[in-house]
C-alpha cells in the first residue's frame, strides 16, 4: 500500500502527490454518477439533485441483470456496449449462443461473454464507444485548452497544480477503455500532456477493426 512507503520523518513525504492523485482518482471513481454527466454535458457539472437527471433510470436499467439471474455475476460493461451495438451479428451471436432450455435472454449473454476470443473483440469495440462518449469533454479540456495563451507558456503557474476532476476522469476513462497501464501522474501539466498524448487523434478517428 502507498501509506506504507510514506516517510513521516521531520513531516516529509515524499510520495504525498503520488497519494494525492490515488486518492483523488478513488474519489472521481466513486462519484461516478456526477462525473458520467460532465461527459454529457461539456464540461458543465449540474447539481446532484437536479431534477433532470437520469440517474434513476439508469439504476433500473441495471438492476434488470440482478432480476434476470438469481447468482448474478457482474458483466463487463464495456463488453456489453459492445454486443448490443453490433447490429445484426448481435441478433447472430444471440441465436447462436441461446438453449431451449435458456429461461430469459441474459443467459445467452452470459455465454458470449464466457468466449475468450468474442470477449476480447466485444470489450474493444464497446471501449471505443464509450470513449467517444467522451469528446466533447476532451475536446473541451485537451483540445480547446491547447489553443489557449495559457497552453502555450511552459512555466505557467497552472502546470504545477494537482489534477482537475475532468481530467482524472478522462484518465480513467482511457485508462479502462484502452486497457492502457495507469499513469503516475501528479500535476494538472502531466495530466494534459497525458491526455493529449494517449487519449486524442487516431483513436476518435479509427474505431477497432473487428473480425466478422
């Protein structure tokens, strides 16, 4: 654990923004429901009680999968994105896959997942969905920053401050959907870099190539 390599002699810490950005991201993480609505909204946070949210609709969607199976096993989200957008080789795959003896259509579902090699193309298409979820949010932050004055000066003050929540975010979310390793990442300078290194052009360009 991080904690433990914290030296607290004469108060020194040398891995305190390292622990900062760990601890911020599990924050990000676990405001999801918040953070999910700056993706939709361009950068714009709206109140957590805002009578427009589709929160709850959200949860009962999801809650359909605790009904279906009686020993739920979690499925991977990205993976799934990916099955339900796949147009007819969708309905293809669920043909295949179903019994007659299968009670609803989650356990055809279940079975497609537990396929090594559609998994593995299901997460990456449904990864590059959900990325391009986040555009405008990235655009916003990375892109339309990058034109700014305050871009262009290499010693500005902001480079130095801790990660924005947009930006932990965005990390986050290139992070699972690219399956990229996570960075070590301290101040709001290293996570735009980041961000416009791994997150930008060709991806939003190239959507995964994936076998038929």
């Amino acid at each position: 654990m991080i904690e433990d390599q914290i030296d607290t002699r004469a108060g020194w810490r040398p891995q305190d923004l390292s622990y900062r950005f760990e601890q911020e991201l599990a924050e990000v993480t676990a405001e999801l429901r918040e953070l999910e609505r700056l993706a939709t909204a361009k950068g714009k946070r709206r109140g957590a009680h805002s009578l427009t949210s589709k929160d709850p609709q959200k949860y009962r969607l999801g809650s359909i999968f605790w009904v279906l199976a009686e020993n739920f096993k979690e499925l991977d989200d990205l993976a799934l994105l990916g099955l339900l957008s796949w147009g007819p080789k969708t309905l293809q795959l669920l043909a295949e896959f179903s019994r007659a003896e299968d009670e609803n259509l989650l356990q055809p579902i279940m079975r497609i997942m537990a396929d090594k090699d559609l998994y593995l193309s299901l997460r990456q298409r449904g990864g590059f969905l959900r990325w391009e979820k986040c555009r405008a949010l990235y655009i916003a932050d990375v892109e339309g920053f990058e034109r700014s004055a305050a871009a262009q000066n290499p010693n500005a003050r902001w480079r130095r401050k801790p990660p924005t929540k947009n930006q932990l975010y965005l990390i986050a979310e290139a992070v699972r959907c690219f399956e990229l390793p996570p960075p070590a990442i301290c101040t709001r300078g290293d996570a735009h870099g980041w961000l416009r290194d791994n997150g930008g052009n060709p991806r939003f360009a190239n959507p995964p190539r994936i076998a038929e």
